[in-house]
C-alpha cells in the first residue's frame, strides 16, 4: 500500500505518464482515505487530492499527450465472444451506484455496476492476443486478496496509453520484451476474484481508466460523467479495425425505429425501453419464411454518394430468452444486394458492423431484416442503422 510519503512530491525526473499515474494513485494512499473516498465520491477525491498535492487534479499538467484521434487497437481474441461486463461511465473505479451506464448512454442491469474495463468470456486457454504493439511493463501474478493471485500483463504503447489483460491463466511475455501487434501474450484463465473463464481487457490513458469504444451519449444522457469527474478522463474510439459509428460524423446517417425511413410490417411487436434513443422493438425467430410476419427495411436519405460502413445497434435487454446468434440482414446497395449474418447474442449492447458498401445519393439503397433465422425461439433485434461515410 502506498504511504503518504512516497506521495507526498512528484519526484521530479518522472516522465509525463509516470506523474499522472502518481496523481491518480493518491486515493489509495491508505486504507481509512480509501474508505472515505468510496463513501464520499467526487468532494472527498478534491480533498484528498489537495491534501497531497495542493492544487486542483483537473488543472492540466505541462508536457502530457492529447487522448487518440485515430484508432490504434485490435481485438484482443480471434474467436467470438460473449460480453459480460461493459465499462462503467459513471464513476467505474470508486462506488456502485445500482447501475451500469454504457458508452452509448445507455442504463443497463445485467453486468455488476463500477467496473473499469470490458469482460469478454471465452474458454480457458484460449489464446490473448496483444491489442497493439507496445512494451510489456507487468507481466505476473498480483495478490489481489482473492481466491488466487491474478494473471496480468500491461502493455505500454506509447502516448500515455496502456492495455491491461486480466484473470490469465499463463503468462507467455517476459516483462520488458517488446510485443508486436497479435503476439500472444497469455491465455485466457480463471484467477483472482474471477468466477467463471473470461478475459477483463481494460484501457488507461495517463494512468486513468478510459472506454475504448468511446463516449456516444444519448439525448436523456449527452455528456460522459466519467470525462467530467476529477479523476476520470475523456474516452475516445480506439478501435483500429472499424470505425466509429457515434457520435455520428458529418456524412452518416442514422435511421432509427422511431424515424421516417424506419417502416415495419403489421404485427404485434414487443417493444423494450432500451436500444439507440432508449426504444427497441424485436420478436420471436422462426424458421421458415412462410412463418415469417416481422419485417422491417430501413432507408436512409444519403446526402451523397460514396462508399459507407454500415452498422446495426443491438440492445442489451433481458427478454427472457437468449438473443439470435443467426439475424439474416440484408444490404440492398449501388450494384447488388448481399446479406450480412450477424451473432447479436455477442453483440450485445454494441454496434455490430454490417461492412462496407456503395450507395447513391437519395433513397435508393436500404437494409431489411426479419425474424427468420437457423435458431427459432431466440430473440431478434430491431433497432437502429447506421450509414458511416468512408
């Protein structure tokens, strides 16, 4: 446990990153100030912080790099994976609140609220992968005073950003090595204070946690609480592999189930008070299309022509019965039509990407879904798409 008198002064040939990691470890400082902290939130945090250091946390330090406009980093898995646990927006690192708010402004109940990363399950022993090249600064056991000590490796890569790997089960860096982009790294384990097999993947810049998929916010929630709060930070998009489909850039379209050019067929829809703008409707899938009475197009007015990412928005709602793993939608496009399976169990709470297509400018392209599907029973989702300019 850190004391007051290691903390007492920034030792002075400490870099950037090293001194806002300082920073940010005054809360820990002692037990009883823990304590207070968790009780008292955001005054007892200036409190304690000006104790120690006499000034105020959110005045900007000299030298420090700006948070990433472009996304850096890869999953961290080749195979699917269930998410479990999402980043916490309000406040992940200092006390529950009695829910949890996602990246797309969303209030959700079913992962633990205060959490500070992303859990993803897979099997143990699957493979973690290094999300970005970088150094690996930790790679060990922590005696987190859990069941047992705790697999971790960080990786430091450079402009005040690091990736924490959680709850391993093998360590396959040695600490110091350089790691190249998709190196393994470890496997996936149960240790620590983990129940079940999953990897806890979590983002820090300058020592402070951030949400790798950013911040989207929604009309009832537009600015990100953990941004405003004195040790928080802001979180960007970070992923390389795709871009980001919110806040909404200049040139995208979104056509929600509340829109105009949202139109679904007459039936008796099940709505959930989740989803892009807090609504969602879905069904039960079936398995034959003569079964079939749940139809929804979504058509977009595009400013212009171009080629565009698309994405589709899958709630995270507990409708009593598993989601699709098999939801058959269908891009009509500028030259053809193809049809985009997408797994909305595993995508759950997130936008899952469609791909990248031409369309013309107007009204002329469109994607449909229905609850048709290799899984009848499930869940299918209706919610919003989005067309991202390229």
């Amino acid at each position: 446990m850190l004391t007051d008198g290691n903390l007492a002064a920034i030792p002075g040939a400490a870099n950037a990153g090293t001194r806002a990691l300082l920073r940010l470890l005054a809360y820990t400082a002692d037990t009883a100030r823990y304590t207070r902290l968790r009780s008292d939130g955001e005054g007892s945090f200036l409190q304690t912080y000006q104790e120690l250091f006499g000034e105020d946390p959110r005045l900007p330090l000299a030298e420090l790099p700006e948070p990433a406009v472009k996304g850096f980093l890869w999953t961290p898995f080749s195979r699917p994976a269930l998410t479990s646990a999402y980043f916490d927006h309000e406040y992940p690192i200092f006390h529950a609140n009695g829910d949890l708010l996602s990246y797309t402004g969303e209030r959700g109940y079913q992962s633990y609220d205060g959490h500070d990363g992303w859990d993803y399950v897979l099997d143990a022993g699957t493979p973690v992968l290094a999300a970005a090249p970088g150094r690996a600064v930790f790679a060990g056991w922590l005696d987190t005073l859990c069941p047992t000590p705790a697999g971790l490796v960080v990786l430091d890569h450079g402009q005040g950003y690091r990736t924490l790997y959680w709850h391993l089960q093998s360590i396959q860096v040695q600490e110091g090595a350089q790691v190249s982009l998709g190196q393994q790294i470890g496997t996936v384990g149960s240790t620590g204070c983990s129940t079940g097999p999953h990897l806890h993947f979590g983002v820090e810049f300058l020592g402070r946690d951030t949400d790798p998929y950013g911040w989207c916010g929604s009309e009832a929630i537009p600015e990100d609480p953990w941004a405003e709060h004195p040790a928080g930070t802001v979180s960007r998009w970070l992923w390389a592999e795709r871009p980001s489909p919110c806040p909404v850039p200049a040139g995208a379209v979104v056509v929600d189930d509340q829109d105009e050019g949202f139109s679904r067929s007459p039936a008796l829809w099940n709505e959930a008070p989740r989803g892009y703008a807090g609504h969602a409707y879905w069904t039960v899938a079936v398995s034959a299309t003569h079964d079939s009475t749940h139809r929804v197009v979504w058509q977009p007015v595009l400013p212009e022509g171009g080629r565009y990412y698309l994405y589709a928005h899958i709630p995270w709602y507990d409708t009593g019965r598993p989601d699709t793993a098999q939801a058959r939608y269908h891009v009509r496009y500028a030259g053809g039509e193809t049809v985009v399976t997408i797994d909305q169990a595993h995508a759950a709470g997130q936008w899952a990407a469609l791909g990248e297509f031409p369309f013309v400018a107007g009204t002329r392209g469109y994607v449909y879904l229905d609850e048709v599907t290799a899984d009848p029973g499930t869940t299918v989702w209706f919610d919003a798409v989005v067309w991202v300019k390229r």
